[in-house]
C-alpha cells in the first residue's frame, strides 16, 4: 500500500502494486491518473468493478468505476458518464455509501449489489467506509429479505396480465408492434421476478440471461418458452408465435408462483389466465 496526497488537503491509500486481471492490466500508473481526476473532498472512496474486476474483460470491455460519494453531483449526467481516457473507456459511476448500503435490505436491488460489492477491487478508501460496506457485501444474508421477494414476485405476475391483454389483443387484430412491444415487457418483468424471488445473485449482467435459465432448468417448459417468446429460437421469428411464447410464458411464471398469489390478486390472474384459454393459446 502507498499514501499520497490527494490534492484536496487529505490523505489517501490505494493498491501499489498493477491490478492485474486476465490477459490486461490496470496500472498503477493508470489508476493513479484516474484517482487525480475524479478526486473530491466529496469522495470517499472507488472501487473498480464489472469485467476488470472480475477478470474476465477484453479488449472492448470498459473500465468501471464506482465512485463512493458523501454527496452526489448536482448534474444528472454527471452521476453517471462515459470517458475516454488513456485509449480507454471509463465508465464513472457516482453513489452515496448509505444508498449503496440500502440496496442490500432492498431485495430487487440485492442481487445486483451484494455480488458486485463482494468483487469490488477497492483502489481508493479514505476512511475505510468501503472496506467495511464491502465486509456487509461478504456477510450480507438473504433469508430476511425472501418474504419481500416473495411479494415482489406475485406482484409482476398480477402487473404482467396488462401485457397479456396487449398481445391478445394485438394477436387479434394482427398488429405486429402492439404484440411485440407487450411481449418485451411480460418477458423483462417475468424474468425480474424469477431472479428476485430465487434470489439469483447476479455476478455479471452478461450472464444475466444464462443464470435464470440455468435455475429454472435448460430443458424446462419455463424456459422453452422464454427463448421462443425472446426470439432466441430459430423459429421464433414471426411475431404471432412469440406472442403465442410469452401467453405460455405467463401461464408457467403463474403456476411457478401460484402459492404466493394472495388472495387479493386471485380475480386478476385467473381471469386473465382464463382468457389465454379461451382464445385458444392453453
């Protein structure tokens, strides 16, 4: 570890030694340049994630910055930005500790960040606030919040039957955007709510895909009917049998969530589940 000035009046601690990761290499050169540029009295520490952190990055891949912050920019656009530095892309990300401390207790938001703050590689930590929330990442536990997750899961089932009457009705009357657009959205809510309730802990977003399938099962109904309604087959390309995909899709997340459906929101689903029957879609 080295200490150096920060250029603000205080001190600060970072990696000494090149961050290496697979086939590239930050420097400390590097990581140095950064830190001078993006430095604040505001700042309370950075952390690179993503690809580098993860050591699996390429030659396209971006450098990921989180950036701890006690007060985020005023500017919307400069919370979170593109640069290229150094014949890099640098992706900076402004976020207050507290709030990255919250998505652990929020169940949608803790699958994304436990996984990510457990890969943090630390480069800048003032006060050791980054250390400790990266301790909570690595001591974080679900169990508290499936209950939460459970809720979330029922409540997009209920919310996705809007998309069902869209692409029934876009089926109907053969409208090829009105089925597609709905079905975009049934399929991004449906896969949400399997991650959630599973409590799927998303390493990377590239895999984001892969890691519900491999849960539900590759051979699975379920997710038979997801890469036909995603277009993901190869005779999936007319709109009329994705549509068809994602009624099939919402009756399997239905049946998968069935003993977590409260009794409020029973009329909504078998109603709706109802008229897939009947138009012949079962």
């Amino acid at each position: 570890m080295v200490i150096g000035n920060c250029g603000w009046g205080l001190m600060y601690v970072f990696t000494c030694e090149p961050v290496y990761f697979g086939i590239m290499t930050l420097s400390d050169s590097f990581i140095q340049s950064i830190l001078e540029k993006i430095d604040s009295p505001d700042v309370v520490g950075v952390g690179v994630v993503g690809s580098y952190a993860r050591g699996q990055e390429s030659k396209y891949s971006d450098v990921d910055l989180d950036i701890f912050v006690g007060r985020l920019p005023e500017s919307e656009y400069d919370r979170y930005t593109l640069r290229y530095w150094d014949g890099k892309l640098i992706s900076l990300k402004y976020t207050l500790l507290d709030d990255e401390r919250a998505a652990l207790t929020n169940p949608r938001r803790a699958i994304w960040a436990a996984p990510g703050l457990r890969g943090m590689k630390i480069v800048l930590d003032k006060d050791g606030s980054l250390s400790a929330l990266q301790k909570a990442a690595q001591e974080f536990d679900w169990s508290p919040l499936q209950p939460e997750a459970d809720e979330f899961a029922a409540e997009q089932v209920v919310g996705c039957a809007e998309e069902v009457h869209k692409i029934l009705n876009g089926l109907a009357r053969g409208h090829e955007s009105t089925v597609l657009y709905a079905t975009w959205g049934l399929v991004r809510n449906v896969l949400e709510a399997v991650a959630v309730q599973r409590s799927i802990m998303i390493v990377s977003e590239n895999r984001y895909f892969d890691l519900i399938q491999d849960s539900v099962g590759r051979d699975s109904k379920w997710t038979r009917a997801f890469r036909m309604a995603w277009g993901l087959d190869a005779n999936s390309s007319q709109y009329q049998t994705r549509g068809a995909a994602a009624l099939t899709l919402y009756r399997l997340t239905a049946a998968m969530f069935d003993g977590l459906i409260p009794e409020k929101h029973r009329e909504v689903v078998n109603t709706t589940l109802l008229l897939i029957k009947e138009a012949g879609y079962a």
